[in-house]
C-alpha cells in the first residue's frame, strides 16, 4: 500500500516523507520513554541491582535518585506529547490538501470532459465518487500514516524489549502470532469485503436518488412514486446494514485489549523465576515487561482497527486514483480552431446523419438553410432528433457524417469556445446553479458591467 501512495503522490513526497521522519522520531520517544522504567524502579526498589544496559547508562550518583529520575521522564513524556501533536498535524495537513486536490482535480477534470462523455455517466455515480469516495480515499492515507506510526512504536518498543531480555519476548510473541493466524486474515478479508461492498451501495443509492429528484415529473405523472420509494428503501436498507457490519467488526480490537493484557500477564507469572531474591532482581524488568505489554496492546488493538479501516478505504483509493488517469477522459481544447467572431448569410446544413449507437440512426441526411435574421420552429415526433439537432449546432456532439456550415466554413473548423460565444441558448428546464441571481445571470463573464446588467 505504502509503495502505491510513494508512486502515485509524486508532487507530494518532500511533505510525505518529513511526516514520515517525524513519526520515526515518534516512535522513539514513545520506546525511550517506556525504557525509563527500568532505572526508575531500580531507584525505586532501593537499587536492586538491575544489570540492564538501559540502568547502566544511567550515571552512577543517578541511579538511586527516584525525584530525579521522575523529572527527567516526566520531561521526555512532554517532548513525545510535542512530537505527537506535530505527527498528527502534519498528517491532517497533507492528507486535507490532498483531498481538496483530488476534489478539484476531479471536478476541473469531468466539468472540462466532452459531453458526449459526460452524457454516458450516471450522474448519482459520478457525484459519489468526486465527494463520497474522495473523502474516504484521503481518510485511507490519514489512516495508512497513523498505522505506520503505531507499527513504528510497536516496533521501536519490541527492539527495547528484545535487548533487556529476549527470551520473555520470543514466548509472548509466539503467542501473539498464533491467535494472529488463526484469527487476522479472516477479519482483514471481512473489511475489505465490506469496504467494497460499501462503494458498490453508496454508489447504487446516490444514482437512484439522484436520478430520481431529476425524473421526479415522470415519476408523478406516471405515477410510479411507490416504486421509486420501494427501491430507494431497499438500497438504504442494504447499506444500514453493510454500515452496522463495518462498525462491529471495527470495534472487536478495543473489546479484546483487556484479554491480551491479562494473558501477558499471565505469561509473566509462569516465566518468573520462583527464588525471591531472582524475583526481586527482576522485578525492574517484570514492571517494564508490563507497562510495554500495557501499551502494546493499546497499540495492537489501534493497528488492528486502523488495518480493517484502510482495508476497507483501499478500494476508494484505487476508485479515485482510477477516475484521475483514465486515459479516455481527455479534455475539451476549446480554443483549437478558427476564432468565429460573426455568423455569415446563412447557416447550412448539409445532408447530416447522426446516431448514438450502430442500431439506433436519429438524424438520416438532413439538409436545410436558415438565412440570418430568419426565426425557424423545428417541429416533430418526439425522438425525431430534434434536441439532438440543436445539440450538434453547440457542437456538444459531432454529425456520423454530413456538415454544417457558417457561410462556406463548417463549424467543426472554429474553436467551441469562439462558436458557442455567439449562441444564445434557452433550455427546455431552466437550472438555477449555486450562487447569487447575478452569479446565475452574469456565468462569470466579468465583461458585463452593473449598467448592462440593470
């Protein structure tokens, strides 16, 4: 996963990569932190004589002095609790730009698109992904960072542990993987099933609302309301329950943390050596063991909830990262062409054929003139072609064959955005878009002045 972020945030990697240091610092602190309770108890015990390098380091007058000790961990909790707070803004940060990147990339993206491209999405399914899925993608890359960097204080702390008494920590984790294999790849299976199984409804239920609102004449007319509610019903229903699924299984890790402690605990027990002199000269080591297998499972019960959430967000990433290199989405150059700056004469329409597909023939060799000034009513049968005709004049598609014509220059010759200029269009349903009435009037042309407007 880390390497197919690395590859596909390419402009990104110099904030990624100081985020990454920054959690490397991190998970030191957290394990040097923990390792202080070794001198501490030590000092604690009255100097029990602990031979741990992490004790030795510690300087000889230092080494029974308990209030010193405190001080010195109690300052090295609040640089980790510094260093944390930058880990997690940095990655809130990054993970927010990129969501807001995507987001406007994606839109710039489909708004820009041929509309005959546009024409073939299903508009509940595109709104999904450019907000819903755009959202989670990012949330996955938040998720991801804060699973490094807990697997990075897991793994600074078991370096700990190994150099102050291996054998402790080679039986508990022999323990730790075997409840891992029999009970991890199941439940990392389950998340990303559910994941994609959650895309798949999100996706089914945005198009049927969407299309729905869209259709919503129809719907009454035909009066077809029970139908579209009983569908819509279903779809929620689907997805309540997928969402419920998504929400236990994500909380199964915290509900066995208490498990894992006393089991590490037992295990303690079991291996401690039964001489009481043994104990005592352990017992800095016991009470290390403890506080680490303390955070440890705090730590394990957070990755594991951080792996079933990314598992389940992977296929968002993937979503998005997909709709951002489709190679058959190109953009429309709008300025390629010819600057039309006048309609001529006439407009010609020479022998014109259209289709939307090989068996469906719409327009078949149309031809007809509309002299300037002259105003033409298009009647006919409704699927006769003709809003199919006046979507060919704005160039939103191009004829099979056939041409139209400016005086003695087709169309196809000007840049759509020199020929649309001079189109005045009024739809058959008005859309009022987001924004002020003048926002709606003006469509951002700043060259209408507050004169012309009033």
């Amino acid at each position: 996963m880390f390497l197919k972020i690395w590859k596909n945030l390419e402009k990104l990697r110099p904030a990624l990569l100081f985020t990454l240091l920054v959690t490397v610092l991190d998970a030191l602190l957290s394990a040097f932190s923990i390792s202080l309770i070794l001198p501490l108890t030590n000092a604690a015990l009255g100097g029990v004589g602990d031979e741990t390098w992490i004790t030795q380091f510690v300087p000889p007058e230092f080494q029974t002095e308990t209030s010193f000790l405190l001080y010195f961990l109690g300052g090295v909790l609040f640089l980790k609790l510094f260093v944390s707070i930058l880990r997690v803004a940095l990655s809130i940060h990054f993970t927010e730009n990129i969501r807001l990147n995507w987001q406007l990339l994606l839109s710039h993206k489909f708004i820009m698109l041929p509309y005959i491209v546009i024409a073939k999405e299903k508009k509940g399914r595109l709104v999904n992904d450019l907000i819903y899925e755009a959202d989670n993608a990012a949330s996955f890359i938040f998720n991801y960072l804060n699973y490094l960097a807990q697997l990075l204080i897991v793994g600074a702390i078991l370096t700990l542990l190994i150099t102050v008494n291996g054998k402790w920590l080679t039986i508990s984790l022999l323990i730790f993987i075997s409840v891992w294999l029999l009970m991890g790849r199941p439940y990392f299976h389950l998340a990303r099933t559910l994941g994609k199984r959650g895309i798949r409804l999100n996706q089914d239920l945005n198009s049927a609302l969407f299309e729905s609102l869209n259709a919503i004449k129809d719907i009454k007319i035909s009066q077809s309301e029970s139908f579209q509610i009983n569908k819509i019903d279903l779809l929620c229903s689907e997805n309540n329950s997928n969402r419920k699924s998504k929400k236990i299984a994500h909380a199964v890790p915290a509900l066995g943390r208490e498990l894992i402690l006393a089991i590490a605990v037992f295990v303690l027990a079991l291996i401690l050596p039964s001489d009481l002199g043994q104990v005592k000269s352990v017992m800095p080591q016991v009470a290390l063991f403890i506080a680490a297998a303390a955070r440890l499972t705090a730590n394990a019960s957070t990755i594991i909830a951080l792996r079933f959430k990314i598992t389940s967000q992977f296929p968002s990433f993937k979503l998005i990262l997909k709709r951002l290199n489709e190679e058959s989405l190109l953009e429309e150059d709008l300025e390629k062409g010819k600057v039309a700056d006048h309609l001529e004469a006439r407009i010609s329409i020479e022998n014109l054929y259209f289709r939307y597909n090989a068996e469906e023939p719409v327009l078949e060799g149309l031809s007809m003139q509309i002299e300037k000034g002259q105003t033409v009513c298009i009647r006919g049968a409704s699927g006769s072609g003709k809003t199919t005709l006046i979507d060919i004049l704005t160039r939103l598609y191009e004829p099979t064959s056939g041409v139209i014509k400016n005086g003695d220059t087709p169309i196809s010759e000007y840049s759509l955005a020199s020929w649309r200029r001079m189109i005045g269009y009024v739809p058959q349903d008005p859309v009022m878009h987001y924004g002020t009435l003048k926002d709606n009037i003006t469509l951002g042309n700043k060259n209408i002045t507050e004169k012309r407007l009033r």
